[in-house]
C-alpha cells in the first residue's frame, strides 16, 4: 500500500510543511495541524476534505532512514 502525503504548499498561504505517511495518520496529522496553525475546525467535514486532496507518495530510489 502506498503512503500517502499532503503538502501545505500546495495551498495558498506560507506554511511548508508535508506530511507523509499511512493515510490514517496523514488525515490525522493534517488536521490537526490545520486546527492548530491556520485555525480551521476540527470536524468530519475537514478530515473528509483532506482525505480528497490526498496523493500517493512518489517512489523514491534512496533508502529512507529505517532502511537496512
């Protein structure tokens, strides 16, 4: 199964922040992280709008750090 990421970049404003991961957890994190830092509310709505700008985390051909 693919990770999944959101970018904050991709979205007006300055935040840079990425977040990769299950998808579970990305939903999670994201919300959370608009809550806290662009002040948007905690609710289904918002969780189900970022479950739809989800996209698969590309491949990448260097070992990430757990990697051995």
């Amino acid at each position: 199964m693919p990770r999944k990421i959101i970018d904050c970049r991709d979205f007006p404003g300055p935040c840079t922040l990425t977040i990769a991961g299950e998808e579970d957890e990305v939903v999670q994190a994201q919300t959370a992280h608009l809550a806290a830092v662009h002040e948007m509310a905690h609710t289904p709505e918002v969780r189900s709008y970022v479950r739809s700008v989800l996209r698969d985390e590309a491949l990448s051909t260097a070992p990430h750090a757990g990697a051995r």
